[in-house]
C-alpha cells in the first residue's frame, strides 16, 4: 500500500518473461559499451516516437534507470521548460538527451543551479558562460553543463591548449 492507501505498482517479471508473453521492452543505458537489443531494432518508428512521447510525459514505471519519483519529477520540469520557452520541440527525444538528464540527475552534476543553467540554455535561448572560450567546443553539446566525467579531461585538454591560463579549474 502507498502513503495514500492506493495500491503500489510494482515489477518482477524478467526480460524472458517479458519476451515470451510478446511485451517489448525499452532497456536505458547511457553506456555506449552496452549493446542495444535485438528487439529495438524491429521497432516501428511509430513505436519509438510512443516510447519517447512516454518518457517525455514522465510515465516511465518500471523503465529501468528512469523509473524513480525524482527522476519523473525532473522529466516533468524538462517537459514544462520545452513548452514554455522559445525553443519549442519535444522535451527528450534522443538517447543523447536523455543521457544528458541521467547525468545532470546522478550525483556530481546534480543541484539546483546545473537544472536551471541547463534548462535555460537548452530550452530558454540562454547561452551559457564560459570562464574561457576554449571550453566551448567541449561544454556545448551539454548546454553549458559539466555533465560526463571525461568533460574534465577534455576540459584540460582544451585549455592547455589555448596555454591562456594557470590556474586550477576546482580549488
């Protein structure tokens, strides 16, 4: 029972399970490593835009990686921010971006002030600031947000080779 009284829905069926009673299922990774499935790729185009357009409406129980209340809250922001700013387009509609909200909700990403700097910057029409022109290349296909650990390297990387600063980018 929820804190309401109502019923919890709840999930134990395995991809066999699944597979066998004719259910597709959607599988999330953000790990490039990690092969896709057979079964996505003799999904119809109609089938794909569905799961997006479920994901986006934050209806994503027993979705693995994305099934969480605070992960379906920050759908749910993403998809108000798309409609509300001058940007319109569906809120999440590529592995890409939906790796980028994963990341920005993880830890180390998260906070407050990454949300709304990525929100602004995606779907506000906002640019986002950099302390060096350098870290442009690397920073803008995540809206300006630090998202991904090797984006540090990178990072470096791109400023060592501007050889513009000496200082530390974390003190």
């Amino acid at each position: 029972m929820s804190a309401s009284g109502g019923p919890v829905l709840a999930s134990a069926w395995d991809k066999s399970d699944l597979e066998a009673l004719g259910i597709p299922r959607l599988d999330i990774s953000t790990s490039a490593a990690m092969p896709s499935s057979n079964s996505s790729a003799s999904m119809t185009d109609e089938t794909l835009q569905a799961a997006w357009r479920m994901i986006e409406a934050a209806d994503t129980r027993c979705i693995s990686q994305v099934e969480s209340p605070g992960f379906q809250a920050l759908l749910r922001r993403v998809r108000e921010a798309s409609r509300d700013g001058p940007s319109a387009g569906p809120a999440v509609s590529s592995v890409e971006q939906l790796a980028q909200l994963l990341a920005l909700w993880r830890p180390g990403a998260a906070g407050q002030a990454s949300e709304g700097a990525y929100l602004a910057a995606r779907f506000g029409g906002q640019r986002p600031g950099y302390f060096h022109p350098a870290l442009a290349t690397v920073l803008d296909p995540t809206h300006g947000v630090l998202l991904y650990a090797v984006m540090w390297t990178l990072c470096g990387e791109s400023l060592a080779c501007a050889n513009s600063t000496n200082h530390p980018v974390v003190q």
